[in-house]
C-alpha cells in the first residue's frame, strides 16, 4: 500500500490550495479514503473521509470549506481546499482503509499566513 500526498503550500489567508492523494498497491475502487490532519503541538485530527460509494463526511471545523472527492480512474482521492484560515496550517495525510488495516502517507505541509 501507497499513499502519496502532494499540493500543499504557503497560501495568505481566504485562500485555495488542492491537495491530492496517489494510491498505488490496492483496490482503491473498494476502499474508505480520508484525509486527516497534524498542527503543530496537537494530536492528529480526521478532517474529512470518503466511502467507496461517494458517501462524504466533514468535520464541523472544515464544513463549508473543503470538499473532498475521488477518481476511481486515476487511483487519486483530492481535498478541496476554500477560504483556508490559519488555523488550517498543519500537516495533511492521506488515508486508506484496506481489508480493516488503516494506512497514512508522509504528509504534505499545509502553511496559511499572510
């Protein structure tokens, strides 16, 4: 299983990024993806998921900002990521959930500031 984020950044806050997640070593058609993330000094917090069938879930803190989506086709899941506030800074995984085992990527720095 691999999972590879990429598309973070600096960004000034009431900004956009899009994150993107390469899956590879799976059946990702079949499988829950989410995205969670790490700001500095916190635990880790689970920001938005996505079951095989499109079903999505949003943390209240992310609803109304972010969307998450997937392409069955290119083996890539994206977070949609609107009117960013500082407090989105953090480190964003990518997650997949295969055969009941939970598997994260490495990470891509998200920064918003101005």
């Amino acid at each position: 299983v691999q999972l590879v984020e990429s598309g973070g950044g600096l960004v000034q806050p009431g900004g956009s990024l899009r994150l993107s997640c390469a899956a590879s070593g799976f059946t990702f058609s079949i499988s829950a993806m989410s995205w969670a993330r790490q700001a500095p000094g916190k635990g880790l917090e689970r920001v938005s998921g996505i079951t095989a069938d499109g079903s999505t879930y949003y943390a209240d803190s992310v609803k109304g900002r972010f969307t998450i989506s997937r392409d069955n086709a290119k083996n890539t899941m994206y977070l949609q990521m609107n009117s960013l506030k500082p407090e989105d800074t953090a480190v964003y995984y990518c997650g997949g959930r295969v055969y009941g085992h939970d598997y994260w990527g490495q990470g891509t720095q998200v920064t918003v500031s101005s």
